[in-house]
C-alpha cells in the first residue's frame, strides 16, 4: 500500500468527514487488514470490502470484528474471478463464522444499498 492509500490515511478522512461513508477499498489487503478494522471499529462511517482480501482467515476476522453492517462484498473484477470472491463469502466466511442469511444478505448487497439510499 502506498501512503496515500494506506488504512491510516483512509482513517483521517473518516476522522476528518464524520458524515461522509468511507469504504476501505479491499480492506487494507493483507498487510493492513487490522489496521483497517481498528479505523472501522473508531469511526462509524468506515466500511470494509472483501475485494483481494486473499487470506480468509484475516477476511472472516474482519467480519468478526467489525460487524456485517461494516463489511461489503467487492469483486476485484477482472484480477479475480468472481465467483473465487462470492464463494469467499457465501461458502467459507458463512462456514466458519456460521452467519445468518440477513447477515449474508448485508454483506452481499444490503449494506452498499443502504449506504447508496437505493432502498
């Protein structure tokens, strides 16, 4: 991650814009997925999305930690197959962190579409 585009950077905007939603773009990766979920966790207008975040361990430690309402599906469409990402979720992240179909249906689509005001 460049400084720019760091969890950290993204973190003061969020800091510094109280009411703008802010999306952590693929979840600060891997080497910064904690620190993305300790900016989610300080500021209620962070999101995460689960685009490249290849290791799913760290993936479903994010949804743990920073809630389904926090975290949004992303494709990284076309450097990742799409359905590798939707099974991501749907298949391992469900597996391991047994979530309901309402928390699936937040992370999927539900939480992009509240954000946008599409309901």
């Amino acid at each position: 991650l460049g400084d720019y585009a760091s969890p950290a950077r993204i973190a003061e905007v969020a800091r510094d814009f109280p009411k703008l939603p802010v999306i952590m773009g693929h979840s600060g990766v891997v080497e910064g997925i904690r620190e993305a979920v300790e900016a989610a966790k300080k500021y209620e207008n962070v999101y995460m999305d689960s685009s490249a975040v290849g290791w799913l361990a760290f993936f479903c430690e994010s949804i743990a930690w920073a809630g389904t309402d926090r975290v949004m599906y992303g494709s990284d469409h076309p450097f990742n197959p799409m359905d590798w990402e939707i099974q991501k979720i749907v298949k391992h992240a469900q597996g391991h962190l047994k979530l309901k179909i309402e928390d699936l249906r937040k992370i999927m689509g539900g939480n992009i579409k509240r954000l946008l005001a599409l309901d």
